[in-house]
C-alpha cells in the first residue's frame, strides 16, 4: 500500500479550477518531487494533503486512510508534516519556541528531547542561536527553522514546498543535502521544487505538472533523460 | 530554595499590609477605594492582554463583559443576602455570604465567557478586524439591553449590594472584598502565567504569528482563539463581579461603556503587549495618575489621550513591550522569568 495516494483530485479556489484530476502515489522511503511552473498547481496539491484545501472530487489517502474526513491541524497527527510555501515561521518566538511548536501535537517529552536533539545534529545553526527571535534569522536559517520545526511533529511523510525559494545558490545545495539527510533516516519526503535541477538530483521519482494537471511521471532519472523536461524545466536545448 | 519562596512571600507581604493596614485603618478609605480600583484594573488589564496581546486579535468591548458579571453576581448576592424590593427578603443567612459572594462573582465570571462564546462563534470564522467591529457593537448591545431592562434598574441602576457588604461585615468586620480583590487580581496572573506558558497557550501565540503555520503543527486554531476569548470574558466578568460590589455597592450601565473598554485597552497598550508584568505595573500606574489628574475632573480625559499619543510616539511597543520584567532585570530571573529561561543552555 502506497504512503500517500491522490486519486483524481479535483480542487478549485473560488471558481478557479486549480486541479485538473490530479493522481499520484508515494511509496514510504521515498522522495516524490513534483515539478512544474508557476500556477501549475504545485502548492495547491500540497494544500489539499495537509487538509488546508478540500478536494472538491477525488480521494487523498493516507496509508489507505481517506483523509477527507480530517481537518489540517488532525492530519499533523496522521503523521504528515508541511513545511509551508515562504516557511510560515512564527517571527516573534525564539528558535526554541519555534520547535516547541512543531512538537505541539506530541506529549511523549522524552521523544520530543531526542528529536531536539537530532534537529540540533541536523543543524547546528539551529543550536547556535536557539533563544534568538526567529524573524532575525538569515533567509537560509529561517528555511533551516522551517524544516526542523516540521520535522519535531516526527511525521512519517514531510511535504516541503519550494525550500530553496530565495536563497543563494551555495545554501540551496546545503538545503537538499539535508532533504537527502532526513530521507535517508527514514521519513518519506513529497518534495516541491521551481528548481527542477536539484529536486531530480535528490528525488527517486518525480511528477510534472501543467496547469492544474499531471502530464508526466517517472523516475527521476527518466525525467532528467526527457527531452519535453530538459527543454521546459532544465533549460537544455 | 528561598530564591523561590521569594515571590510567594512579597505576594504574602503585600496581602498583609493591603488588607492588615485597611482593617487597622492605617489605610483610610480613599486609600482602601484606590487599592481596591488597583485590583480592578489588574484583572482587567492582564485578561484583555489574552487577546489583544498574546492572540494578536483585537476585541474593543470588555467592559461589557464586566458588566455582565457585575450584574448578574450582583442579581444574585442581593437575592440571597438582601432586602429587595424585587426580590424579597434574604433567602440565606449572611453568615453564608463569605463562602457564597465569591461564588456568586464567579458564577459572573461564568456568565460573561458564556456571552463571550456567543461572541466568538461567529467572530472568529474569519481574522482581522471583524472581532474589534462586533467586540464594539457588543458594547453597545450589552449596555443597551440593560438600559432597558427595568426590573434591575434600567438606566438609573441596579443597587443593593451595599448591603450585601454591610450584612457580611456585620457577622465578621473584615475587609473581605479587598481580600476577594487581592486574590482575584493574583488568580488571574498566576492563570493568565500558566496558560500562555502551557503549550496550548504557545498555540495562542502561534496563531498571532502565522495562523495557518500553527494549524500546520496540529493547533486547533478555532478551538484554541474560542478557549482563550472565554478565559478572557470570564475573568472580565469576574472583575465586574467585584465592582459591582465596590463602594457605594451601585452600578448603572452607563459605567460599562465604551470609554471603561477603552481604559482597559489603554491599559494593555501602555504595558505592553503580551507582558504580564508590564500590565500589572500599568494597572498600577493608570490608577494612581487617574486618582492624581481627579482634580483636573472632565479635562483628565485631554491629558489621559495626549499621554497614550506619547507613549505611542516614544515607546510604541509599551512599557515593556512583550518583556516580562525577569528580561529587563536578569537577576530577578530566578524570582519570576520564564521557566525555560534559568534552565541552563546545554551547549
């Protein structure tokens, strides 16, 4: 049974159609990337699985569990985590609260220590500045803060959505070695990415996406290779 | 250890000389009617900062909440321990009072964040300014409404609780309502204290930042703004439970208008939001400078106002902006900062 499976989703904003019948599967252990342009539909796929959009058609399972029945602050419980689109930091809170946050939804005080410190391991950064207020972190460290702190719900499958908007080209390899790094212990990862160049390098499997629909699927490998991918989304010719 | 003992013990103090020197009558009335505002105003102030300060939303009527409280605790003390012409005679002994007139004040409180759920149903489906528009209607719909009822008074007022106090002094002549005060003043820090400090007190600050974050982390946004909104009318409630039992033992609508949800608000702005400290020290100062501009009487209002644009033009953060003073002070730290603060950094 797939992690996570969206059969023929269908989602609009207002009238807007956003979601054309979207369906995909991720299989646990794996990093998913969709790809795609600008108002393909990249965000709006990762909002109708972290319950902030309903789908007006179409199943999202979880695990064979429809989770259509659930609100967006139930679903963290599911095991799904969701680094938003701009990382969504509380600006005001510390580095410390920030985390405490992500770990809202869990009363296990023990496990929330252990996973404190593994974030710390997975960015020392994090650690450094721990009781400084977060809205004076670097672009790059609030991006850092963002992961962490979805990654202290220990979720089972992290949505990521464009974790390398805005940064310098040195930080965004940084960011994706870590993607790799948390992939790599054991959380299944649906990554979404303007920089198609890395999400290939790092996911297993990817997804293209054109105004609101799913018009090519493949390893990543298979994509690289592709030439409609290396003339639209790698710029090669 | 005695670094621990330290806050009980100046609370205990401060107890001790409040109600000690008001029973001793080294405190003369005047003084005892200022403490006894003091109070007021700190239950109002630190409750209001709830959701101006910590929830980052906006509500402009809680002195209609106040009055809510103060009626219906007042309805109730004069029907079990006063001579009314609505009510009757007494239906309960006085000596009963002590327990029974707190318990009356917080089944105000009760009263109040009920009316203050029937507020946040609908005011909390969308963000923004929707709560400070209806939280103002609120105002005048609660003054209103009472205004025109006439079995509590309608506009001339509701009183009768005189001698409520007077029965309870009579069985034992204590100053019970500023202890009442006292205790309720320092319930609701220590409430206050514990619930932004819980972790469903970190949702509400959560929500201030960035609520769809928060509802991305597994906060019931809906569910937490209701609880704090209700917390928040409830201990307004309660401090209109304690007015209304104040000197003169009298209230009328028109002292819960916008103007009393106004000092209220002043009172959060000046100290700063999402400060506990700052607010209780703002009560404190607002009304001591409101008995001290008394003499300037109606012209009181023109000082009051140009002050907060002072405040607003050189501190726009308050007084101690959203610090409590264990920040600004580190050595009281270990007295009362934030838990987690003194806990050594494990670097």
């Amino acid at each position: 049974m797939p992690m996570l499976e969206l059969q023929d989703v269908h989602a609009y904003y207002g009238n807007i159609h956003a979601l054309k019948g979207i369906s995909l599967t991720v299989e646990e252990g794996e990093i998913v990337t969709l790809i795609g342009a600008n108002g393909a539909g990249k965000t709006t796929t990762l909002r109708t699985i972290s319950g902030l959009l309903k789908p007006r058609q179409g199943k999202v399972y979880l695990e064979g569990e429809d989770l259509d029945q659930y609100k967006a602050h139930e679903i963290v419980y599911k095991g799904v985590a969701m680094v938003p689109e701009g990382r969504g930091i509380f600006a005001k809170l510390t580095v410390a609260e920030n985390l405490d946050m992500g770990a809202y939804s869990r009363r296990d005080k023990k496990g929330i220590a252990e996973d404190l410190e593994r974030v710390f391991e997975l960015f020392p950064r994090l650690k450094e500045r721990r009781n400084q207020v977060a809205g004076t972190l670097s672009g790059g460290e609030q991006q850092m803060l963002a992961t962490a702190r979805a990654l202290m719900a220990r979720p089972r499958l992290l949505l990521m959505d464009e974790p390398s908007m805005g940064l310098a080209p040195v930080l965004v390899e940084d960011v994706f070695d870590r993607i790799m790094e948390i992939n790599h212990e054991g959380t299944t990862i649906l990554l979404v990415e303007q920089n198609a160049h890395m999400a290939l390098q790092v996911a297993h499997r990817g997804y293209v996406l054109q105004t609101g629909e799913i018009v090519l699927g493949d390893t990543a490998d298979g994509l690289r290779q592709n030439p409609m991918v290396q003339k639209a989304y790698l710029g090669m010719e | 250890m005695s670094k621990k003992l330290a806050v009980p013990l100046l609370v205990l103090a401060l107890f001790v000389i409040i109600v000690g020197g008001s029973w001793l009558r080294i405190f003369n009335e005047y003084w005892q009617v200022v403490f006894f505002y003091i109070g007021i105003n700190i239950i109002m102030a630190v409750s209001l900062n709830l959701i101006n300060g910590y929830m980052g939303e906006f509500s402009c009527g809680h002195a209609a909440f106040m009055a809510v409280g103060a009626y219906v605790s007042g309805i109730l003390t004069v029907w079990w321990f006063a001579e009314d012409k609505v009510f009757g005679p007494p239906v309960l002994p006085a000596s009963l009072g002590i327990l029974l007139v707190p318990v009356a004040i917080l089944i105000g409180g009760l009263a109040a964040s009920f009316v203050g759920l029937l507020i946040a149903i609908p005011s909390f489906r969308t963000r923004g300014d929707y709560l400070a528009i209806i939280t103002l209607a609120v105002n005048y719909i609660v003054k209103s409404a009472i205004e025109n009822m006439e079995i509590i008074g309608g506009p001339r007022g509701f009183l009768g609780m005189q001698r409520v106090m007077n029965a309870i002094t009579a069985v034992l002549d204590i100053p019970w309502l500023l202890i009442w005060t006292f205790i309720g003043g320092i319930g609701t820090i220590i409430l206050i204290q514990r619930f932004v400090s819980s972790t469903f007190g970190k949702g509400v600050m959560a929500i201030r930042e960035d609520e769809v974050a928060a509802g991305l982390m597994g906060v019931n946004t809906r569910w937490v703004k209701l609880i704090a909104f209700m917390v928040s009318c409830g201990l307004a409630g309660v401090a209109g439970g304690l007015f209304a039992h104040g000197p003169g033992g009298y209230i009328n609508p028109g002292m819960f208008t916008i103007l009393k949800s106004t000092e209220a608000m002043v009172m959060v702005y000046l100290g700063g939001m999402g400060s506990i400290s700052g607010n209780v020290l703002s009560a404190v100062f607002f009304t001591l400078l409101l008995e001290m501009l008394r003499p300037l009487g109606v012209y009181k209002w023109v000082v009051i106002p140009l002050l907060l644009v002072l405040m607003m033009l050189f501190r726009p953060s308050g007084l101690m902006g959203s610090r409590e003073l264990g920040d600004v002070f580190p050595q009281l730290r270990a007295w009362f900062g934030k838990e987690e603060e003194y806990a050594p950094a494990s670097n």
